[in-house]
C-alpha cells in the first residue's frame, strides 16, 4: 500500500479544513431544522417562530381577592408540526416555570394578592420551535370597592325588606301598572330603616307578563337628598319571570363572574309590603333577587376612578328597538327611533347630545371595509373590548339565552370608559333554559333582529372565534357541568324553600294570578339540572367537531 502526501501549501490545507467543518456544521442543522435529532440534541433550545400560534385563556382572570384562576391552551396551532410542551408563567415573575404539558396546556393558580399579574404561555413544537402569548389576571382588593357587596349581597341566607306605604299610593300603582307610578314610601332593609325613599315597578315583559307578583325598584334619595343604603342608591328586585326555580338570574350572574366580566352581584331576599293607613297585616309578596344596578359606583369599583363620567348606554329592545350595532351613517337622527327614543338609549351625561362615540363603534365594527382580519381586529381593538364580549358570548350560547344581544339587541349595557377610550361590554337581566341544541356558531333565530354585525365578526374571524370556543370549553370543565352546579342548585333551593310557602305563600305560585303551579317549584331545580346535562353534551360535541371537523364528519 502507497501512502499519498497532500502536497498542497499549508495554508491551503487549514482553509479547506475550516470549510469542511462548517459545511458538516450546516448540514447538521439542516438536519435539526428537518425534525432529525442527532443523539443528546433533544430537547431544543425554543426560538420565537411565527410558524407557531400559542393561545393563552383563562376565566375567573377578573375579580376580587383571594381569586383562583383557570387557564387554557385551548387554540394553540403549529403550522405542519405539533405541539409538545405548555409551559405557563402563572405569578407574572417572567420565568416559564409551570410545565402543563400532561394535562394538555390547562392550569390553574391562587392569587391572594391584589395586583395586575401579566401571565403567559409558551408552546413548542415538535421541531424545536415556539411562540408566546400572553393574558392578563386583574385582582382587586375587597376593601378597594366603596360598597361592602358581601354584606349587603350576601348569598349565604335569605334576608328580608319591608315596605310601607299609603293606600292611594298602592292604587295607584296597580291602576296603570306600566306607568310606574314611584310611592313616596318607608322601607326597613335588613333591619335598617329608611325614610322617605321611592318605591315603584319595573321592567318590561317581566312587569306585563308576571300576575300579582311584580318586579320593583327602590330609590333611596327619590325625596331625601344623598339617602343611601350601604352606600348603594337603587336596589333592585327581580321577580324571575319565566322560571319557577327562581334560580337562574343568580346563577347567570356568577357564571359571567366565572367569565371573567364585570358582573352585578346578587342575593335572594324576601318582601313584604304594608298598607299603612289600614288595620291589616304586612302582605307576603315573596322571594325576589336583589341585583346590583349598573351606575356610577359600580363603573368606578370595576373600572377605577378615572372611569367616572363616561357614557353609558342600556339596552332595552321593548323601549328603543334593539341595540344592534348596526352602521346607518355618521349622525345619531340617522339610527333607529322607538317611543321616541333612540335606540342607543344614554343612561347618564342625557343632557348632552353627543352620541359620536357610538357611532364611531358602529362604524368600525360595520361601516368599514377591512384589507385583512388583522386590519379589522387592530381597528376594533382601539375603540372596543372585544374580548369582554367573547367571554360574554360564551356565556350567553352556553345557557341558549335568547334575549340577548344575537337574537333581540336586548338586556347589556355598553359603557364608554374615558381613561382608555375604550367600550366595555356589561350583561344584563339574565335568563337560560332555551333549546339545548341550539347552535354555537349562528343565530338560531334572527327574526326579532335581522342583523348582528358583532356577532357575525365574532364568529367569521378566526382568532375571535378561537377565543370564542376556548371560552366555552374552560366553562364547561369549570362551571356549567353537574359536578359544580349540582351543588349549587341544590343548595339555593334548600335555602329558599321555606320562603315559598311562608305566611300566604310567594304570588308567582300562590294566590289570585300565580305564574306558576305551586308544586312547580318542588322538582324546577331538577330541570335546571337536566338541562346542564344536555345542554353540556351538546356543547361539548360542537366544540369537538370545531376542533377536528375532519374527525366529526360521516364516513364514506
């Protein structure tokens, strides 16, 4: 065997050397970057990919201390690969230190401190590559609200209000119920007495459509200037109208709480009410839900100070038409008109006739003509909490409510904060129980409202409707499921039962004009049940079949 030299100069050699290496260099991350992993090289070092689209969701993400949270990953993609690890920083320190990847990317987290936490979830996939995104936990103080909710709406018994007034003031009432004639009249709230407040009735179909048992408002400075009760101006008591469990307005207001939303905060309370110039006894009217009413405090203790004095609009179909967010032109006299009234119905600043913040929205939302789904969520995103609405829609399909912004323009409020210069949504008057199979992602039944531009935007872009889904899908495995309502149910039921038939016995069962049997109420909560069971399943077969339509859909 003949040996060769390498007769080429020194320097020749060393530089083809160095070229080797770094050809053998290139080649192997080649080999790396085509998902080939040389022995030792696993696990990656992530690197921010585009490629990669991490979702990070969470509910319960809004509310008061101590506040325990619950997160998903649900709508995490990775173009072509996928996903193998969900790593969370839940304490907002900036370190990725809660790897969720065997439970799939959910976690959940106490926080006991008030704070703004910035919370966020790393994905990466199975060629080395990552992305990450990020959701916001706002925990408040209890003792930074000016209203003490937790005494005042404390849901743990049920508590009673009695109303004095004159006989004529009683008659006139009842003469033209939809009148709403205010009493000038006396009230003891859970044993406090105050004087001179105004009491009348309330509502819209739920005042037409309820018998002898009608919904009612008290103003505590109608006549006495600066009168409150525990702070509050308006207490606010529901006859449950269209549901003989008496349960579903309470528990609709805690599952928007769940959502993560600004929501009213309720309790059960029993109401007599004394003709005070007669010889008889108090009359039993029954068991009402004390909501807490959208106003100034409310918009301050979920919004800070700095909120104050935005504009704030209500809903209300049967009074101004449906609210629809439709674009009908730059000027306010072009919107619709009902009674005499616009359909954006101003519930403060009445005195001031601009109403160009509403329009703006309308105009964004449905006047504009967008080069790119990125382009429309930039602009919406600068003048509306969208995301607000999402958790909202979530909550609304979920309990198939109908009477809701989808299908009649009705029963939220829109509220203009001045600190940001954003729109934020607020639920309200809240119901559930319609047909458990009811669709996710159209109207069932648009008739009473032809359009719903933010409906329709919320369910045709593909980040919005991601978000949607992950909303219902935490909801379903955290609230709406029989093991946490089952509890709840039963318990409200025990509490109030012995209220219903008390003295005379609660006017939606008892009495001349009862909406409802008296034994309906026994087994209502058990409907309320098996609607959480089929509704749920349908729920959770939708969601299934959006996340994998290929395996959802028939056989050849």
């Amino acid at each position: 065997m003949t040996l060769r030299r390498d007769l080429r100069p020194a320097k020749l050699r060393r530089t083809l050397e160095r070229a080797s290496i770094a050809l053998f260099l290139l080649a192997g991350i080649g080999i790396l970057s085509a998902g080939i992993f040389l022995p030792g090289s696993w696990p990656p070092s992530p690197q921010e990919s585009p490629l990669v689209s991490p979702q990070a969701n969470a509910i319960y993400n809004n509310g008061w201390a101590p506040l325990k949270v619950y997160f998903s990953a649900y709508g995490s993609r990775s173009e072509n690969a996928s996903i193998v690890r969900y790593e969370w920083d839940l304490d907002g320190n900036g370190a990725t230190d809660y790897d969720a990847t065997a439970l799939g990317g959910y976690a959940e987290y106490l926080y006991s401190k008030p704070g703004e936490y910035a919370v966020s979830l790393r994905v990466t996939d199975e060629l080395g590559r990552s992305a990450t995104d990020r959701v916001t936990v706002r925990v408040r103080h209890p003792a930074s609200s000016s209203v003490d909710y937790w005494t005042v709406f404390d849901d743990s018994r049920v508590r009673r209000i009695d109303i004095s007034l004159s006989g004529a003031d009683w008659d006139a009432m009842w003469a033209d119920p939809e009148s709403k004639y205010q009493a000038r009249a006396d009230a003891i709230v859970f044993g406090e007495e105050l004087k001179d407040i105004g009491f009348r009735m309330r509502g819209q179909f739920s005042l037409r459509n309820s018998g002898a048992k009608k919904p009612w408002k008290i103003d505590t400075d109608a006549y006495v200037d600066g009168q409150e009760f525990r702070n509050l101006r308006q207490l606010m008591l529901l006859n449950n109208i269209g549901d003989p469990s008496l349960l579903m307005e309470k528990l609709s207001y805690e599952m928007m709480y769940a959502a993560g939303l600004p929501s009213s905060h309720a309790a059960f309370v029993e109401l007599w009410i004394d003709r005070d110039d007669d010889e008889e006894p108090p009359v039993y009217q029954g068991v009402y839900t004390l909501v807490e009413r959208v106003d100034n405090k409310y918009i301050s203790n979920r919004f800070g100070a700095a909120s104050e004095g935005g504009n704030l609009y209500k809903a209300s179909h049967a009074q101004r038409g449906p609210m629809d967010l439709v674009y009908y032109g730059e000027t306010i006299g072009e919107y619709p008109v009902q009674n005499g009234q616009y359909s954006y119905g101003k519930m403060n600043n009445e005195e001031e006739a601009d109403y160009g913040d509403i329009v703006t929205l309308c105009r964004v939302l449905d006047g504009t003509v967008y080069a790119s789904d990125e382009e429309f969520m930039r602009a919406l995103e600068a003048v509306f909490d969208m995301d607000s609405f999402l958790r909202y829609l979530a909550v609304i399909t979920i309990l198939s409510n109908w009477d809701s912004y989808p299908f009649t323009g009705n029963n939220y409020y829109l509220f203009h904060d001045p600190a940001t210069g954003i729109f934020e949504w607020i639920p309200w008057d809240l119901t559930w129980g319609g047909n458990p199979q009811n669709p996710l992602f159209e109207r069932a039944n648009p008739e009473l409202m032809p359009r719903a531009p933010l409906f329709d935007k919320a369910v045709q872009t593909e980040r919005y409707r991601s978000k949607y889904a992950a909303y219902m899908d935490l909801l379903l495995r955290h609230w709406f499921n029989g093991a946490n309502l089952t509890s709840l149910v039963q318990k409200y039921h025990r509490m109030i039962a012995p209220f219903i038939t008390q003295s005379t016995g609660d006017l939606a069962f008892y009495g001349d004009s009862p909406m409802y049997p008296p034994d309906s109420f026994d087994h209502s909560w058990e409907a309320l049940l098996d609607f959480v069971t089929e509704r749920g399943t349908f729920v959770r077969l939708a969601l299934q079949q959006e996340e994998n339509p290929a395996a959802s859909a028939p056989q050849e």
